[in-house]
C-alpha cells in the first residue's frame, strides 16, 4: 500500500489488534479506495486515466507472453520519482543479464502514462489494485524469477502471494522513519508485509536501526540509486540549441517541476534583477497551469513557441517550458537552481539539478527528503521560507563569485561521493544467483 495514503490508512486503523481483523479491514480500505477513485474519475482526469488503465488488463497480460525460457523481472514503482530510482537497476540487469525480460509496473498514472513507452522494458503496465485472487492471477500469468519493489509501495497480496511462491523480493533505494506505522503499537499488518522481502536495499543507516528493532535483519545501507541515474544523464549529456541561445552569455535561474506556490513566490523574488534570466519548468503542463502561468509572467515565451523563432525576434527574458522530459538536461544551462514542491507536498528532484554542480534553492518542505538536508549539511542546497529570501539568495550568489562557485562545488562533489547504490544491488542478485539458478 503506497505511504502517501497512510494519512487515511491510520485514522482508518489505528487501534486494531491486525490478525484477521487487519486483513479484513485492509479488504474494506481497498473497496473504499476502489470506489472512492470509480467517484473521482466522473471528473478528475488522473483518477479516470487509473481506472481506464486497468480494464481487461489481465487479458492483456496473458496476451503479451514472455519467452518460456527467459527470466522475467517484475519491476513496480509507484510513481514517476520511483522509477527514476528503479531505472539504472532496469538497465544495469538488462545490459548484465540480456536474455532477462523485465516486466514494470505503475500504480500512478503520473508515472505510467509517461513512461509507457519506455524501451528498458519489455512490457508496461499499471498493477491492477491489490486482492488475494488479483495476486494470484497475476503471478500465475507473470511468474517472474525476480520481483524488486522500488522505495515503498507495500500491497498485501502482492508481497504474500510473492513469499508463498518463494520468488526472491528485493526492495530497493528504501527509507525508513520512526512514524511510519511499521514501527507503531497497530503497525502489524504492516511488519507482516517486510517479513515477506529476501533483501533490502535501504538509503541510510538509521533506516537499518529501524528495520533491526523489529528483528528484520537482511538489510544492506546501499544508498540511493538517483545519485546513479542522474549522474548517467550528465555524462551523457547532450546540449539543447534552442536553450543556449536563449540563455546567450547571461546568468540563468532555472526553476523546475514548480507549482503555483512556488511561481508567485520566483516572480517577487525576480523582479528587481533585470540582468537575470529565467527559464521555468513547472511540474503540470496542462493548459490551466501554463495559462496561469503566462498569466504571472506576461512576457514570458512558451519553449514551443521558442523553438520556431529566430533567437534574434526573442526578447523575452523568461521561459516557460511546456513540455515533458527536458527537465534532467536543462539544469546544466542553470547558474542557479531552485526545485519546486517545497512550499506544497515536498519537494521534486534535487538531484537533477545537483549534478551538473549548481547552488540548489527550495522551499520549507525538505525535511523527508534526505538528498536536501544532505545537500544543505554539505552546502549545496539552500532552504528558502519567503520570496524576500529567494531574492536575498540570488543576490548573494550573483554579487559573489567566490560563493557561488563554492555552493557549486559542494553539489557537484555530494553527488560524486554517494553514487554506487545501483552496482550493491546488481552485485547482490549476481552472487545469490537470483537469475542464474
């Protein structure tokens, strides 16, 4: 079940002995959820592309068969986020095992509906929601050799009926916390579900304290397997014309996966420097969002817009990009940083911009994310509570050289000295055999 439904999970469960009565309840938190979603979709396109996505899927799957002498790896990610963590372990198993196929899963529409056509898989498709008899189809039409959960997503019947087969369970780029209901007096259901896992593959070493306390021992402190995919976008970087000429020989501030929080606050924030420009990469590109968007920065250009004019005919000193997927390059063409989420849910990807060696702004809500505060203990990233900071930030890093190639330096370095997470994993399932046996 995904932790970002806890919120409803706790409320729903707290108190509860969970034996039988825990499965039970669990079912009745499924129909719920189920239902709750079935509503949502008359009106909420995410909610509709959720239940379309998994109609007549079982069909589909047994329609798309593997090869009866290949080793299937069952990968899941619950979102996008995941699935760049689960991505250089896809790719590494595939270049290391060429004959494996791999089958990934989504729960999320965020994450499926952009990555469906990804070529690192085989076969894309969302995971049908969690039942005992869903399990059990799914694993009879799947039955894979390995199955790696990325970071969470802990689904009942998926993780039992995964142990009672006896197929080898990796959870990988994992992190634990103290109020997470594992670690709570009602958390039962939920220490039964890591009693299922062969392997974890946690970020950090009180995560492992945590897993000890509850006697779960098979646990490696490999890190986070972003630092590895970001740092195989950078070397792989390949230079975007249109980008440079806009940015020309000015220093940039590059905002990416931005909300409207974040927006308002970048707009006070800039509109005293004249001599910087800004390219903004918001996290929705829906027509409302870039409407609004446009609607804050009047005399912003759209990148689609940007791409078939002259750079001479563009005068505009902000950018606003409508599109998907450009986000991991553009940082490189930043002299300053900042990640959106902050001032809502927590924020998007650090890391992203961290790697090309970039001062990384963002807002109050890090302190779950254990890239950012790392950031910040090392000084690379820098936390901003208000516009009038933000301001006070881009100021100071472009009156002083000195400390703006010094925060550069930390982001680029904090990066460098945590990749290696991917190649713990792949050493681990290449000396138990898990796809050679």
């Amino acid at each position: 079940m995904p932790l970002h439904l806890l919120s409803y999970s706790k409320r729903v469960w707290s108190g509860v002995n969970f034996t039988g009565l825990g499965v039970f309840l669990y079912n009745i938190f499924l129909l719920l959820y189920r239902a709750g979603v079935g509503i949502a979709s008359l009106w909420n396109v995410k909610a509709k592309l959720w239940v379309n996505g998994r109609k007549g899927i079982f069909n589909r799957l047994t329609s798309e068969p593997g090869t009866p002498d290949s080793k299937l790896i069952w990968f899941h990610c619950s979102s996008l986020g995941e699935f760049e963590q689960g991505r250089p372990v896809i790719e590494k198993l595939k270049s290391q095992f060429p004959t494996s196929k791999v089958l990934l899963t989504f729960f999320s529409p965020s994450g499926f509906e952009i990555r469906k056509d990804y070529k690192g898989a085989d076969w894309v498709f969302y995971l049908p929601l969690d039942s005992k008899a869903n399990a059990r189809n799914f694993f009879d039409i799947v039955a894979p050799t390995l199955v790696v959960f990325v970071k969470y997503d802990y689904w009942y019947y998926y993780l039992t009926e995964c142990k009672k087969r006896n197929i080898p369970l990796l959870m990988v780029s994992a992190i634990f916390r103290e109020n997470q209901p594992f670690f709570k007096w009602y958390g039962g259901l939920y220490k039964k579900m890591l009693k299922c896992f062969t392997h974890f593959f946690v970020q950090d070493n009180y995560s492992k304290q945590l897993l000890g306390s509850l006697q779960v021992n098979n646990v490696t402190v490999a890190g986070d397997t972003r630092f590895d995919r970001v740092s195989e976008i950078a070397e792989n970087f390949k230079s975007i014309k249109e980008i440079e000429e806009f940015c020309g020989g000015s220093p940039v501030f590059i905002a990416g996966s931005t909300w409207p929080a974040d927006e308002k606050i970048i707009r006070d924030a800039i509109t005293d420097l004249p001599v910087l420009k800004l390219i903004i990469a918001p996290h929705e590109i829906h027509k409302e969002h870039i409407d609004q968007l446009r609607s804050i920065f009047p005399d912003a250009v759209l990148h689609s817009q940007l791409i078939a004019l002259s750079s001479q005919l563009i005068t505009s000193n902000c950018l606003i990009i409508d599109n998907i997927g450009m986000l991991s390059r553009l940082y490189q063409y930043a002299t300053i940083a900042y990640v959106g989420g902050g001032f809502n849910k927590g924020i998007h990807n650090t890391l992203e911009a961290a790697v090309y060696g970039k001062p990384v702004l963002f807002g109050p809500n890090y302190k779950k994310f254990k890239e950012a505060t790392g950031l910040i203990e090392t000084g690379g990233g820098i936390c901003v509570n208000s516009s009038a900071e933000l301001s006070s930030q881009l100021k100071r890093f472009l009156n002083n050289k000195s400390e703006l190639e010094a925060s550069s330096k930390n982001s680029f370095d904090f990066v460098k000295e945590n990749k290696g997470a991917t190649e713990k994993i792949i050493n681990y399932i290449a000396e138990n055999r898990l796809l050679t046996s």
